[in-house]
C-alpha cells in the first residue's frame, strides 16, 4: 500500500459522481482534498489523477462506433479502464471512502458499485449527502453499507480530526486499532477493548453498545436467508420428487 510520509493518518479515497456530475466531480473533490491534507490524511482525488493520466497519455478513449464490435469494445473499454483500476486503487491502497452522495451518484453506478466493495473489504465508508434531510432520500441498502453519515462536511472533518491517528489503518490482523483503541464497524466510534488480545482478523469488529444492538436485531425476527434456504430446498425436494 502507498503511504504518504507527510499526510500519514490514512488513505481516503474520494468517491462520487463523475460521468453526470458537473464537472465530473471535481469540485468537491478538491475541496475535501484541501481539508484532508490540513488533517494528515492523504486523499486519493480520483477526477485529479484522470488529469494527469489524460496530459501523460492523452484522454482515454470512449468514442467507439456505433455497431455490435464498437458497444462491445467501449464495454471492454469501460471494465479495463474504469472499474478495475478504481476497485484495485480500492482494494490495495484504500483504507477508508469518503462518498458524496447526490443527484449524480442516483444516475450513475460506480459509486454504489464502489461502496458495496469497500463494504465487503470492511473498509470504512463516510458519507456526505447534498440533502439536509438525507435519511429520506439515501437508499436503505446504501445507508446500511456506510459506517457512519454526515449531515455536512464540517461534521466529517471534525469528526476525522477527532479520530486517534492512525486507527483508520488496519493492523497486522486486519483490524482497524491503533494503540488500544478499536474502530467500530456499526457506528464509526472508537472503543476501547478489553485486556484479551485479539490474534486473528475480527469482522466486523463491533463496541459493546453495538454489540447490543446487533443481537437485538438478530433476535427479533427470523434470519431471512435461512427462511430463504428452507423455501427454495422445499421446493427443489418437491419439484424432485415431482418430476
């Protein structure tokens, strides 16, 4: 992984609308780049490192034929150049995404795309919404990705800010920990754990208090999958025997 031997708190990576945002998102990019470095974060400025791809290389090419061969290669176009090399600078050199989330990111589905895969790489995601009243316009399945949502990106700054330094890195087990300090995957705050010693990765790593709130909800009602699993093996068995 990159680090950066001046902004060395962690690897931010920006993500957002780009294909139908105004100016493919470059403004609030570097906004929040600015208000990262000042915090000792190293933003990774996706909009901003295409620019120096485009004055190196040229712009990448979309501008294929409008025929079966040209919508295959802007597809092939499209996986090379877009979604792997974003989800390799996700999954190799991220330890944490900022998503500003708004009209853009509702036409678009990288961003989705990108905070599902940091999910599943229990790297956290910050979101910052164009709503003030964001709880009646973020999706449910994307709130429930975030690790914590703010109303304002003063919020996130301070909050960052008041994170212990280096906590967003994960350790040698895969946990994100610094010192004795522990960062909870269900609510964002920092706990302080016990005298046990973790020896292997823990995902998600919750705090006491979510601890709490997770077994009430796993509690409460049926687990969906497993009613799932019962339905389609019922089925199958029966439609077996059917046949």
């Amino acid at each position: 992984m990159i680090r950066h031997p001046k902004y060395n708190k962690g690897n931010i990576y920006l993500s957002g609308g780009i294909q139908y945002a105004q100016g493919e998102g470059a403004g609030w990019r570097e906004h929040v780049s600015g208000n990262l470095k000042w915090l000792g974060y190293f933003p990774l400025n996706i909009t901003e490192l295409d620019a120096a791809y485009a004055a190196e290389h040229g712009k990448i090419y979309n501008d294929f034929p409008d025929t079966e061969d040209g919508a295959l290669l802007r597809k092939a176009n499209i996986r090379k150049q877009f979604i792997y090399a974003d989800l390799e600078l996700i999954k190799n050199d991220t330890d944490a995404l900022i998503v500003y989330y708004d009209e853009s990111v509702r036409r678009g589905a990288g961003t989705i795309s990108e905070c599902q895969f940091a999910y599943l790489l229990d790297i956290p995601v910050y979101m910052v919404t164009q709503w003030e009243n964001w709880q009646d316009e973020v999706p449910g399945w994307l709130y429930g990705l975030t690790t914590k949502t703010f109303a304002t990106w003063n919020e996130l700054f301070y909050y960052l800010g008041e994170l212990p330094p280096g906590i967003l890195k994960r350790d040698r087990y895969g946990n994100h920990h610094v010192n004795n300090e522990y960062l909870c995957s269900l609510t964002g705050e920092t706990f302080t754990k016990g005298n046990q010693h973790f020896v292997s990765r823990v995902s998600p790593l919750y705090s006491k208090k979510a601890v709490n709130l997770v077994t009430r909800v796993n509690e409460l009602q049926k687990d969906r999958y497993e009613f799932f699993m019962e339905i389609l093996t019922a089925q199958t068995e029966k439609e077996g025997t059917d046949a």
